[in-house]
C-alpha cells in the first residue's frame, strides 16, 4: 500500500505548470489526465512514442521508460498510483 505522506513535498511555485509524459491511448494515463482535470490543475501534456525504446524524453526525467510520468518543479511521479497519491495529498481531497 502507498502512503502518500513519504512523498516528497512539492517546493516549487504551486502554481507552476506541471508536465505529463503520456501516451493518448494509456488507460494509466487517463486516469492520471481525468485526476488533472478534475484538480482543474493546468498542466503540459507530452505524448511519447509508443516504443520504449523511443522514449528518450521520459528517461531524461525519470530514468526509466514507463508512463505516465508527472513533473511539477523538482518532483518527478513515475506511477499513476504515486501521481494520484501525491495530487490527492498536495492538492487535498480524494477525487472519485
């Protein structure tokens, strides 16, 4: 089970744009979009290349080739699990 209080503590602007690693079709990316949304957090939408191998831009940021992947400042989210904990604990509330 996560516990969303060891994550780290957003220290940047809380008003600065995040960015989403993401593919249009990944069912762990929707979630993590439809969780943004419904936050009516603005954030930076960059879809990947299917292929892992591709993936360049995720890895720079996260050291591995999954997504969806989550930068707000200097916290870097690589699971939608972790990125919906984080949102919820940052963000306040659970969302449905």
């Amino acid at each position: 089970m996560l516990r969303p209080s060891t994550f780290p503590r957003r220290k940047t602007d809380p008003h600065a744009v995040m960015t989403l690693y993401n593919l249009e079709r990944c069912p762990y990316c929707k979630v993590v979009r439809d969780r943004l949304d419904a936050l009516q957090i603005s954030y930076e939408k960059i879809y990947v290349p299917p292929a892992h191998a591709d993936r360049h831009a995720v890895r720079a940021v996260s050291g591995q080739p999954y997504v969806p992947v989550l930068v707000a400042g200097d916290v870097v989210l690589d699971d939608e699990e972790k990125i919906l904990a984080w949102l919820d604990e940052t963000y306040g509330g659970k969302m449905p």
